[in-house]
C-alpha cells in the first residue's frame, strides 16, 4: 500500500541531505580553490553561488518534511510509527501540533528544520560581506549535513507501522499536554541550533585569517538573538515545571535542565567579552573558545538528552544514536583544535591588562566565574557517569552539593553586575572608585540592616534553613547594590545630557539609552537578573504541609487558610480527572477559589498532576492533588508557600525587554544642529 504523504516527507529529508552534502562539498571545495588558487572547470565564485542555492533550497525541502510530519498528525494517519506513538483521535489540535518535537524522531526533524532556517536567512545575506558568509554557509552545512543523515539513517520520523494500522494511537506524554510545552522546546531549540551561526561565522574568520572584529559585529545580534531564545525556553521550563510537575519548585537540577544551562553560561560570558576585543583588542582567543564551548555544549547535551547516559524526567528514551552524537562532538573538536593551533598567531592581542581595578579586569573576572560555574554544572551533571565508569556504581550529585557550590558563585556574579560598570576601562582612579562605589556600598549595608531589624535574622532559623537564610540576607543585600549602582550610572549620565542639551531629565534619560542602546540595554537585563535572584533567594522560607481533607475540613499555611467545599471526578475524551475544590480565605476574606487536579490518560494510560496556584507579588500559593486514600477515597493534598517566586519571572521578563533594546539600532542625537556631542559617563 503506498501512503502518499510518509513517502513525499522521507523523499523531501533525502533531497535535504543531498542538497546539504552538496553545499558541504562544493562550498568547501570553492573556498580550497579560491584560497590556494586552483584553477577549475567551473569558477570557485560560480561554484560557491550554486553551494549557496543548493543550501538555500535544502530549508525548502526540510519545511516540505517537517509539514509532512504535522499533516500525518493533523489526518491521523497512524500508519506511521512516530505518529501512532505520540497522537490519539482525541488530543486536542494544538497538541496534535506539538508533536512534532515530543519524540526522538521529530524532535530531531525540529532541529534540522530550525538549522535550515537559521542557514536559510544566513545564505539570503551572503552580500553583506561574500568572502566571510561563503565559510559560514559551509561549515554551517556540516552539523546540517549530521542532523539530516540522522533523520534519513538513524531515526526516520517516517518509519511506517509493520502489520495492521491501528485504529488509535497512543497519546503525547500527558507531561507535554500544557499550554507552555507548545512554545517552551521550539524556543528553547532556537537557542540551541542558533548558536551554530555564530560559531559557523568564528571558524570560518579563523580558519581565512579575517581582520579585525568585523566577524564580531557582524554576529552580535546573532549571538543576542539566539541567547534570548534560550533565556526565554529556559524560563518557559521552569514555569512549566513548577505548573505541572507538582513538587513544589522550578529547578530540580536535573541532568537535562542543567545541560540547557551549560552554554547559557558560556554564551553570557561570550557576550560579555566580546566587548573587550570590539573596544580594546584583547581576548581574540578567549572568544572564539568560549563560542566554539557554546556550540559543542549545545552538542553535548543533545548527546545526554538522547542517548540514555543520565536519567532524567526531560530525556527521551535510550537510543543508539549517541554515538553519533560523540562522533559528531569529536570531529567537530578535532576540527575546533586543529583551526585553532594552525590560526593563533591571527588571535594576538593588541592590549594587555593595564590594570586590575579596571572594566577590563571586571569582564575577566566575570568570564573565570560563568566558566567556573559551568565546570561545576558539567562535573555535578557527569558525575554519575563518571563514578560508574570508574567504581561499576553510580553516584548522583543532588541538591546539596549544587547549593553548596553554584549558590556562592552565583552571589559572586551578582555582586560582578554591579561592580563592572563603576570601573572604567583601562585604569580607574582612587577618587573615582570613592565617589562611585560609596552609594552602593551604603545601599548593601543599609538593606542588610533592614532587612535583620525587619526579622530576617538567619542565626535564629533552624540549622537546617540556617545556611540558606543567610544566603538569602546577602543575596537581598548585594541585590540592593547593584541596583542602586545600575540607576546611579544611569542618572549621572543622564544628568550629563541634561546640561549639554538643556532638556527635561526625563527626556535627556531616554536620548542617552536611545543613543546608548546596547549598554542601557546590558544595565537592564543586569536589573532583570538582580529581581530573579531576589526570587530565587526566596526558596529560603518556602514552607510546605501535606493534610488529607473531608468536605468542611480547613488548613492554615502562613497567613492562608484553605477550606475543602468538595471533591468529585469528571472525564472527557481523551482523560479522567480527580480534583478538589477549596475556598482561600486570608484573615476573614474569601479571596480566590482553588482546584488542583490529577488526571488519568486513556491513550497512554498515565497519570498527570495540575497544579492550583495563586499567585501575588510576595508569594505564591501552591496545591498539588497527590492522590485518594484508599481506605476512606479522600483526597490526600501537599500546600506550599513559597515566597517572591513571581519575582523570578518579572525578571525574566526585565531581562526580555533589556536584551531587545539592546539588539535594536540605535536613534539618532537628540539635537541635530548641536555640535556638543552627548557622552555618557563611565
């Protein structure tokens, strides 16, 4: 029996990958010939054109596929094995979409996809500069070239189903059955694939000798772009983990959760010294390492994602596939080193460090911390691993030991936002540190004995909360700092444009962070980090209790108090639910009504929990259903109070905005027949 649209979506990733596997061969072949000056039957510049086509129409022929793969989801058409294992007659039609990345097979489709998209609008600019985007185009055809033997070799998302068709599939993963799961992996795969541009663009300024930084202007919004993909996929997870997984928290250290962490870090650092070699010359080599890391990580943890080497709730089921994920990681290592030794001598720094109480200094030091910090993620994370191939068993890093560890190197970065933008670049003064640095410092200790007169007193909490209280009273009070730092440099400079100009303050603040876009950008998204730490510091005093509830019976928890009105069952087609329905009251006001719920799957025949959540500036009211007592059918319920958890997605948000400021262009001077130019102070 042929089956029209399988057939048509595993021609299109095959006329994929030959296009790719051109754009591979010629491309590379044209820049060998250009370079050494081979003569060939066709122009290296004619042959590099139809590279660049054939690139350009592999993204046609991976949409063509990818639609294919939704279409077969859409119509139901469980003949094809991905689409009988991930869908049923009865999921919801966003859902039905979403399965495109909630399998091995798709997820990958996904990746090749977005890469061909990233190539796609990469090879559509090659007149920006012809020379530097033919090496990118070329060597970004190679992890295109990967992706599509994958899919074409190794999981075919269109493998069709032996024997009878079956009448229903099995159904998505209820994990996945959540409003945020239809737009938290795209983004976060955005993030990930995209980082594949800027290193396209770094090896290939390597490997021709490229001068100058231009390669680094030329991707910077690239760079920012791509890191705001994972930000934003990253927060997105958290969200969902604290809505669905129903433990109470957003980060479990999870394998999979830090290895989406690991080139956020790396990427952060990338961005931050990139400005050392725009401005100053130095750190060539640094950069290009720190964006050859960021690639391989995203590698790496695709790698742990699929090959089953760490268990985690995130991963897919264990395949043979890591292997060539390894290959890939080794070749492309190999190739990283190999460019590198023979190109070094092109990565001389122009500048040397003039002096360690400087910006220059602030950005080093920040780089050492965000690569210490991913050193430390990568050991805990590979440990398992590590300890069974040494003593046959594994060992699990958990909780304590990433506490004990990344909470002290995260305070350190945090105190670094403030710091680095009170220095001046090559050597700061000892006037300038006294008048600059006196306010912050102030705010720190002024907030530290606030907050402790206030009650936050560590040394009078449980030894078990001791520790993280007074974590939390540092994080607050270097909190407070920075950002009394950040608005002071803002409003000194603004003063500045206030005199040259004469205009109202407000409005010579919004023509210095228009003018100055990226560094007011760069100072707002430091804002943003300093509201998600404060949310973070709050886990602290998170408070938790577990009660099995009758109709009428009530807890307290804070100053919360939850009555149970009833509990009752419901179903529909595609699962059965089990939920609670209690009143909130705080002093003697009703204020909100709340149903946590757990649901039964008919496809799958899994279990999920919805999570009931009331949500306000200061804290946050968490119910997760746990289940029935079987003996008396009562719902037994876990609350949790978990204090400024808002304050972390406020600040994802701050750091949204912060980070498209920066990635807009920046407007013209405020006054256009003015010959005073405005400057920003440093």
């Amino acid at each position: 029996m042929v089956h029209p649209m399988p057939t048509f979506g595993s021609f299109a990733l095959l006329l994929a990958f030959c296009l790719c596997c051109y754009t591979l061969l010629a491309g590379g072949l044209a820049l060998f010939a250009s370079a050494r000056g081979l003569v060939l039957r066709v122009s290296p510049e004619r042959l590099s054109e139809t590279a660049r086509r054939a690139g350009v129409a592999s993204f046609v022929a991976v949409a063509c596929a990818a639609f294919a793969l939704v279409w077969a989801s859409y119509t139901n058409d469980f003949s094809v094995e991905y689409i009988r294992e991930h869908t049923n007659i009865a999921l919801h039609p966003a859902y039905k979409f979403s399965a495109l990345w909630s399998g091995q097979e798709g997820s990958l489709l996904l990746w090749a996809f977005l890469l061909a998209a990233y190539g796609f609008v990469l090879r559509l600019r090659h007149r920006e500069d012809p020379g530097l985007f033919a090496y990118a185009s070329t060597i970004l055809a190679a992890p295109q070239v990967f992706f599509l033997a994958l899919l074409n070799f190794a999981a075919e998302p269109f493998s069709l189903v032996r024997g009878a068709i079956p009448a229903d599939g099995n159904g998505l993963n209820p994990l996945l059955q959540y409003p945020e799961m239809i737009i938290h992996p795209p983004m976060l795969y955005l993030g990930y694939v995209g980082f594949s541009v800027p290193f396209a663009f770094a090896l290939g300024a390597l490997m021709m000798r490229y001068p100058g930084e231009k390669w680094i202007r030329i991707t910077r919004r690239w760079t920012l772009v791509t890191w705001l993909f994972l930000t934003v996929g990253i927060s997105l997870g958290m969200h969902w983990a604290f809505a669905v997984l129903g433990w109470g928290g957003y980060w479990g250290r999870d394998p999979v959760e830090n290895a989406s962490f690991l080139p956020w870090l790396t990427a952060t650092a990338f961005l931050h010294s990139v400005m050392m070699q725009e401005k100053r010359g130095m750190m060539k080599k640094w950069n290009v390492w720190l964006i050859f890391l960021t690639f391989m990580l995203t590698i790496l943890g695709t790698l742990l994602t699929r090959s089953g080497i760490v268990s985690s709730v995130h991963a897919f089921a264990q395949s043979s596939i890591g292997n060539w994920f390894t290959t890939f990681l080794c070749i492309t290592f190999a190739v990283c080193l190999f460019t590198y030794f023979k190109q070094s001598k092109h990565l001389t720094t122009e500048h040397k460090l003039q002096s360690i109480v400087s910006r220059e200094s602030s950005f080093l030091f920040n780089n050492l911390v965000l690569l210490v910090a991913c050193f430390t993620v990568l050991f805990g994370t590979l440990f398992p691993v590590l300890s069974e191939y040494v003593q046959g068993s594994k060992v699990t890093m958990g909780a304590p030991f990433f506490n004990r560890v990344a909470v002290p190197i995260g305070l350190f970065l945090l105190l670094l936002t403030g710091v680095g933008p009170l220095l001046a670049w090559r050597a700061t003064s000892l006037r300038s540190i006294r008048r600059n640095f006196i306010l912050p410092c102030t705010a720190i200790v002024g907030s530290a004995v606030i907050l402790m007169v206030s009650g936050l007193r560590p040394w009078s909490a449980p030894p078990e909360d001791l520790e993280a209280q007074l974590y939390a009273l540092v994080c607050f009070s270097i909190g407070a700092g920075v950002t009394v730092a950040i608005l002071a440099e803002f409003l000194r400079g603004a003063h500045v444009v206030q005199v040259q100009t004469g205009k109202s303050l407000p409005v010579a603040a919004w023509a210095l962070t228009m003018r100055n876009n990226r560094r007011y950008g760069g100072y707002l998204v430091h804002v943003g980090i300093v509201a998600l730490f404060a949310g973070l510091a709050g886990g602290a005093f998170n408070q938790s209790k577990e009660m099995e509830m009758s109709y009428g019976d009530s807890i307290s928890i804070g100053n919360y108090k939850l009555v149970c009105q009833s509990y009752t069952q419901d179903s529909n087609a595609n699962y059965d639910t089990d939920f609670a329905l209690l009143d909130v009251y705080r002093g003697n006001k009703k204020i909100t009504q709340m149903a946590p719920e757990k649901r039964f799957y008919l496809a799958s025949q899994t279990t999920s929990t919805i999570v009931a959540i009331h949500s306000t500036p200061l804290r946050d009211l968490y119910v997760t259903f746990m289940g029935r007592n079987l003996d008396t059918n009562r719902p037994i319920l876990k609350f949790y109070l978990n204090p400024l958890v808002s304050w972390i997605w406020v600040g994802v948000a701050v750091v949204f905005a912060g980070t498209v400021l920066a990635i807009l262009p920046g407007m013209g001077p405020l006054l256009k027949d003015r010959t005073t130019p405005i400057l920003p102070v440093s």
